[in-house]
C-alpha cells in the first residue's frame, strides 16, 4: 500500500459522509426556502436566511453524531462556538450571492431565485467543509488511525 493513500480513503469517505448530510442539508434548505416564499410575503434574502438557519441547525446534528462523530467530543462549547461563527460566515457567502443576483441584477424570479440560492449554497459548502474539518470537528490521536505517531499527527508513519 503506498504512504498516504489510506489519508485519501479517510479523505473521501469523510468528503461522502460530508456530503450525505449537506445534500439533505440542501434539500431541507431549498424546501424551507421556498416554503417560506410560497406562505409568507417575506422579501426573498429574509426567507433565504431563514432556510439556511433552519438547514444550519440540522446539519449540525447531522455533522455531529453522523460525519463527525468520531471526533473529539470534549470541547462541546467550543465546538458549538466555532460551528455557528463558520455557519454565520457560510450564511452570509450563500446569501450574499442571492442578495447580488437579485438586487444588483434584478434577477429575482423564482426559478432565477433557487439558481442563485444553490450557487451561493455550493460556494459555501466550499468554505464549510474546509472550515468544519480543519477547525470544529477536529481529529484527536485517541481513537484515531493507529498509525499515526504522536508527533505527527499529519503524517502516516508506522509506529514501530
């Protein structure tokens, strides 16, 4: 097996865990989003920050017990601090896309509106995963890959 390729295995199973959850994250968005839109007269960035609070709170859960649950768990607080500070940032990349498209370019029909809700959602989540894997759910060397030795946590080295 060469060096570093069971890294990229945890890499991508880590990235599809990430994914499972932020696509039913996107759907839970994308459906409040338009709910939203469709009962209330609610301008549409207003109804998109709603969406993307409500899909915030679920993919925390999500995150938390489903891709991340492996992780260190003693920091909850902080944890719950750095994961809301990284979601504001997302939230306000998501819709500051929407809020462009539609109040600098006029471009707020519906359809045009889920257009630039999902652009801003997958600009996010860009920013997300590198946020959320880098600094909130952080990997700790108790019952992380036994092959990882204490000083470098970030190489893939055999203890001998």
């Amino acid at each position: 097996m060469e060096p570093g390729s069971s890294g990229l295995r945890r890499l991508v199973h880590e990235a599809a865990k990430f994914g499972a959850v932020g696509g039913a994250g996107l759907l839970v968005n994308l459906g409040v989003f338009n709910l939203v839109r469709h009962v209330t007269e609610l301008p549409v960035v207003r109804a998109s920050i709603i969406a993307t609070v409500v899909a915030i709170i679920f993919n925390y859960i999500g995150f938390r017990y489903f891709t991340y649950r492996d992780r260190d768990k003693s920091g909850r607080t902080r944890e719950l601090t750095l994961f809301l500070l990284f979601s504001v940032v997302g939230l306000v990349i998501e819709n500051g896309v929407l809020y462009a498209a539609t109040y600098g370019f006029g471009w707020d029909s519906p359809l045009q509106s889920n257009v630039f809700k999902f652009f801003g959602i997958a600009v996010a989540t860009l920013f997300r995963f590198w946020s959320y894997r880098t600094w909130v759910f952080r990997t700790t060397l108790t019952g992380a890959d036994p092959y990882l030795t204490p000083d470098s946590p970030r190489q893939h080295q055999r203890i001998s």
